[in-house]
C-alpha cells in the first residue's frame, strides 16, 4: 500500500491573524500551564514539547513574520545533505570520512540521518555566529 502524498498547501496570514496570534499569546503569559486541543466532542492534552512548537509558530505569526512548515525523511543521500548545508557532494563525502557526520551504507550509497545534517547546520551556524561577533568586536575595538 501507498502512502497518501498531500501536496503542500499555502496558507498566507494576514494582520487579524497576526493580532489573534497576539491575543493568545497574552492569554498564555504566565506561569507554567497546559494546552488542549478540541474537536467535537473529543478533549485532548497537547504535550509540552509540541506546545513549545504551537508557541513559537504564535511568536512568529504575531511579530508579522513567516512560518514554514515542511516534511523531512529520516534518511538523506550525500547530494540532499549537500544542498541542505551548501557544500559539494565530495565535501559531504570527506566529512563522512572525517567522522564529522555519521553515515551508514545502503548497498554502495552513503545514507545521512535528516537530525545528523541537521545538527551540523546549526553548528555550522552557530561557528560562524561566534567569528562574526568575534570579528565585530575587534573591529569596535580597533575603532575605540
């Protein structure tokens, strides 16, 4: 059996959503508490985690921004995981092999786990966060 392919529907928000995304928000500041979601008659808790996720798309919406929300598969080949971190397939290749990015064999194919090249995105990210902020303080102090 098949899985079922829903293509990607737009939705695009406009400035009451963004108020209501506000509204709620300042009805949830406070302490610690519990989100649910209802449907009929159905009452059911949304777990901490996902409300954290619900909360930060609400930030989003309210501050007039853009929220984009897409399906990822578990496992990447090497070219997939080169566009995602904006390197060539060799450069995903040597990280491989460096024992930078763990990948596991499919056949003759290098497969990446979707969280790994996640993981090095956002560490690739954050390292170039620090020499940006590091390269702005010794130029303000150069300026002093």
């Amino acid at each position: 059996m098949s899985p079922i392919t829903k293509m990607p529907e737009r939705v695009l928000t406009t400035q009451q959503d963004e108020h209501l995304a506000g509204e709620v928000l300042s009805n949830l500041a406070g302490p610690e508490g519990k989100l649910a979601v209802e449907r009929g008659d159905k009452h059911v808790e949304v777990p901490p985690a996902l409300g954290r996720i619900l909360q930060q798309v609400l930030e989003t919406m309210a501050a007039g921004g853009t929220v984009t929300i897409t399906s990822m598969p578990k496992e990447l080949t090497t070219s997939t995981a080169a566009a995602m971190l904006g390197v060539s397939r060799p450069t995903i290749l040597k990280m491989i092999s460096d024992g930078r990015i763990p990948a596991h064999k499919v056949g003759s194919h290098h497969r990446l786990m979707t969280e790994d090249v996640q993981r090095e995105l956002r560490t690739r990210r954050a390292r170039e966060r620090a020499a940006f902020l590091a390269l702005r303080d010794e130029l303000d102090e150069d300026e002093a």
